[in-house]
C-alpha cells in the first residue's frame, strides 16, 4: 500500500488484502501530537484545572486529553455543525457558536484552549475580548496561532495570518497579560502563547 503524505487532506486508500476502504489523515496524528505538546508546555507555565472551554473544539479531542489527564472539566464551542456530532460520538458536551460570540456567562472559565481558530476570525480583536469576558479573573488562555507563512494564506478560512508580534499586539490591546510565547515546531509550525487575566 502506498502512503501519501499530503498536508491536512484525508485520502481513501484502497486495501487490497480486505478489500476495504478506509480513511487515513495523516494531518490528524500531527495535530494530536501538537495538541498534546501545547497543553503539556503550558501546563509547566500554570496549573492546569478547573472549568475549562475549548473554542473551536472540532471532534472534541483536546477536551477529552485535558478531562483525562488533568483535573478539569470542560466543554466545546465550535461554529461548524458537524463538529457538535463529532463531539456527541465522543461524549464531549459542544455548543454552536462563534469565538467572538458564546453563550458562556461573564468570568465562568478558570482557563480557556483555543488552538487554531483565532485566524477564522473575521475580528481576532473581538474574539479576544470575548474570551476574556468568559474568563475569570486570574484565568489563563492557552492560544495557538498558524506561523506566519506563504502556506496558510493559501487556505481560504484564514482571514488573519500574521507575525508573532500583531498576534501578541491584540492581547496587549485587550489588556491581557502575555506570560509566555513559542513557536511549536512540528508538522504544522505554530505561535503559541499562554496568557492571563488580571
């Protein structure tokens, strides 16, 4: 069998020997390995518990890593349909909405994940302010970001792709407190920062 590595694509591979067809996404395994490095970085920079919401949850995955292997709670928020049955599959509670509009109350979370939904955006800014609005005071954000990179303007749902320092810019401008930042090196490269609620 031949295996293709195309990024974020999903292939149907014929298997000869049971004569099925099956799904491969190459993409997937990288960006649980990103997920799971991301969350276990900014762990070391605060401890990670209490309520938690993941904004752009896709299939629920990072809820049930965080849930299980930390002492937290959560649920999802994601502004693509399919994703709520996605997140049902996996017993993962996810609401349809958009990071600049949740229906979460005033200061709910003790932190919030959002990784790879800000440049979805159409306004980064008022998206950023809305999680602040749901976080606590003395919350954390743990956000990640595409690199600033010929390949992700190519993709017709980034509305913002940009350097480090416009992304670290917009928490500045929402009063947000950046305590850490990286760059994950990985299948996809990603900025990612750790930020605070005063």
């Amino acid at each position: 069998m031949k295996i293709v590595h195309c990024f974020g694509a999903r292939l149907k591979m014929n298997n000869k020997d049971s004569g099925t067809i099956k799904m491969y996404d190459p993409h997937e395994k990288f960006q649980r390995e990103n997920t799971t490095a991301l969350i276990q970085w900014a762990n070391r920079i605060f401890n990670i518990k209490g309520n938690f919401v993941d904004i752009g949850c896709a299939d629920g995955w990072a809820i049930n890593y965080l849930q299980d292997n930390y002492d937290c709670k959560g649920t999802g928020v994601s502004a693509d349909s399919s994703d709520i049955d996605e997140c049902y599959k996996h017993k993962v509670v996810c609401s349809l909405g958009l990071a600049s509009k949740t229906m979460h109350k005033d200061e709910s979370m003790d932190f919030i994940y959002c990784r790879q939904t800000l440049e979805h955006c159409d306004d980064p800014l008022g998206a950023i302010r809305e999680l602040k609005r749901i976080l606590k005071p003395g919350g954390h954000m743990i956000i990640s970001v595409p690199e600033f990179c010929l390949k992700y303007f190519s993709c017709e749902t980034h509305k913002f792709v940009m350097p480090m320092k416009c992304w670290l810019r917009l928490f500045e401008l929402a009063e947000l407190k950046i305590l850490h930042n990286i760059e994950l090196i990985g299948f996809e490269s990603e900025y990612c920062m750790v930020v605070k609620k005063e």
